[in-house]
C-alpha cells in the first residue's frame, strides 16, 4: 500500500569497533536476505552490519586510490584533518552554539519543538503512521536494493547505514515547517514530500568514481526508481560530491542518494555543523562569512575524481535560447 504521495519539492581513520553480533546483513548477499526482522531487532543489524563496514572502511582509509600504502601523502592529510578540527574548535569559541530546542511530546499527543514548531495531537499522530510506514518500506524494500547495487561491483561500499532512517523528531520538524507555510496541507502527505527522510551514502574510490556513479545511476533505475533530481556538486567550494533524489515506482516512497570519495565524505563530516548553522536564520553575517570560508577550507583539500564533471544534472538546467 503506498504511502501518501506528495509533489516532488525542495527541502527549504577511525580504530575498528569492538566485534558486534553476527548480522544477517553480513554475507553481503542480499539476493539472500532474511525475512523482515521484528521492529525490536532492527537497531541491533543496522550497529551490526556497520561495525563490518567500518572495519572495511578502516582498512580501505589505510590506503590511496590505487590501493598502495600511502605514505607521507596519507600523512601529510592527518595532518591537514587535525588542523581543520582545531580550526573548527576555534571557531565554536568564537562563535558559541546556541542551545537548541527540545521537543516535546506533550500528554495529549500533541508534540512541539520550540515555539514556531507544533504538531496538534492528529498530526503527530498522522506523522508517528508516516514515519512507520516509510520505516518498514524503508528497511523491507529500498535496502535490499541497495545492497544488490552495492554487490554488483567491488569498488563500492554504502557508508553510514546507521543513518539511513532520519529521526523522528527530526523529521517531524521538517513536517512542522511546512505545515506552518501550507496549514491545509495533510500531515501524512508532509511527511511523505520530504525527500531524505530514507537515505543512502555510496562511496568509490576516486580513480573509479565516475564510472561508478554513472552505473548506479542505471542500477538504480532498472531496480524500479525514478530518478527526481541530481546535482553535480563537484565544482562548488562549499561542497564536494553529487546528491540525487528518487522515488520508488512501487511504493511512492521518496530518498535520497549521495555519491562519495572516501575525500569527499570525511568533507562533508567536518562540515556537517557548518552547513547546519549556515541554515539557522539566527546566524550572523560575520558567523555566515567565517563559516563560508571554513567549508572552502575543507574542501580545497579534495581531489576532483577524473572526469567527474561529465556527469550531468538532472533535470538539466534551462538555458536562454
């Protein structure tokens, strides 16, 4: 049963882990996947499959694009990183974070974060159902595609599956947003336009990069999904790497894919409170323009993978004459 639909519309090395318990998403085999698991056993395969990944990850980090040690050059960029985190802890120095808001579900069901942010008790309630179907098609449907795509290949891994879900109150914020600006708009279908509510990250290395993407790409649309929108991200200096949304034929699920270098990854990590205080309206414009110049910062570090900006944006972009 699909879920509301809604119009497609902008949204306004590490040491290895302890070993975990064994994951029925381990083999890599996803032609071979379990039943669904039971709601309660879920968080437990989701730590489990990436504790495998990031041991994974950890080897491949220890090396360069073509697989040889690396060096002073690998040297010469933990170096680089430990600076960006210095210069970013000065800048919260500076600039000290301002507390954000709790939210809050209240007796009556009712749910809020901050002032501006409410959900009557319907609401939340219409946005809890959303948020457990996009759960369940989620994990029953989307992931078993993409670990198909991420087995078709040997020079891809998803990263980061532990965020493949985005937190409810996250999201029902979003949804609060745009119910603040369309008050007639049914929260289910709210829930159902915002595009990263499911979301994956597929990283390559950066000598297979482009061929990698433009594959995935066609994977992606012959496992049934539609693509929305991709951008090509790779000439900005704000942000390195390609992000695309899609929606699935079946269920009318909306998510989102990014498309990652290990470089361009780790970018967009030390960025991450960056980019989150760049779009909180209360950031100064002296704030605005230090954070600016720390995001060119990170990513000068990042070496453009080769032919990368062959891949193009979907849909492209309307030219005069």
């Amino acid at each position: 049963m699909p879920i509301d639909q809604a119009t497609p519309a902008d949204d306004p090395g590490t040491p290895d882990p302890p070993d975990a318990p064994a994951s029925p998403y381990s083999s890599r085999t996803p032609d071979a996947l379990p039943p669904r698991p039971a709601p309660a056993d879920r968080d437990v395969i989701r730590l489990a499959y990436q504790a495998q990944a990031d041991r994974i990850y950890a080897v491949r980090r220890a090396e360069t694009r073509d697989g040889t040690p690396s060096g002073d050059a690998g040297n010469a960029r933990a170096e680089a990183v430990s600076s960006l985190r210095a210069a970013w802890a000065d800048h919260q120095e500076r600039y000290p974070e301002r507390a954000r808001a709790t939210p809050v579900t209240h007796p009556d069901n009712s749910w809020s974060s901050g002032e501006a942010r409410r959900l009557t008790p319907d609401q939340n309630a219409a946005v809890d159902r959303g948020c457990g179907r996009i759960r369940e098609i989620g994990e029953r449907d989307i992931l078993p595609a993409m670990l198909r795509i991420e087995a078709a290949a040997p020079d891809r891994r998803l990263a980061g599956l532990e965020h493949m879900l985005k937190d409810a109150d996250r999201l029902k914020e979003k949804v609060a947003e745009r119910l603040r600006y369309q008050p007639g708009l049914p929260p289910g279908q709210a829930v159902a336009g915002v595009p990263d509510a499911v979301r994956f990250t597929l990283e390559y290395s950066e000598s297979h990069y482009t061929e990698g993407v433009s594959a995935d790409i066609e994977r992606l649309k012959e496992a049934g999904h539609e693509l929305l929108k991709l951008k090509n991200l790779w000439a900005k200096d704000q942000y390195k790497g390609i992000n695309s949304q899609w929606i699935s034929s079946d269920t009318r699920l909306r998510f989102e894919v990014q498309f990652h270098t290990p470089e361009s990854r780790e970018a967009k990590e030390l960025t991450h409170k960056a980019y989150e205080r760049l779009r909180d309206p209360q950031t100064s414009k002296a704030e605005e323009s230090a954070l600016e110049a720390y995001q060119r910062r990170v990513n000068a570090m990042i070496r453009l993978p080769p032919n990368v900006l062959t891949i193009e944006d979907y849909p492209p972009e309307k030219r005069d004459g």
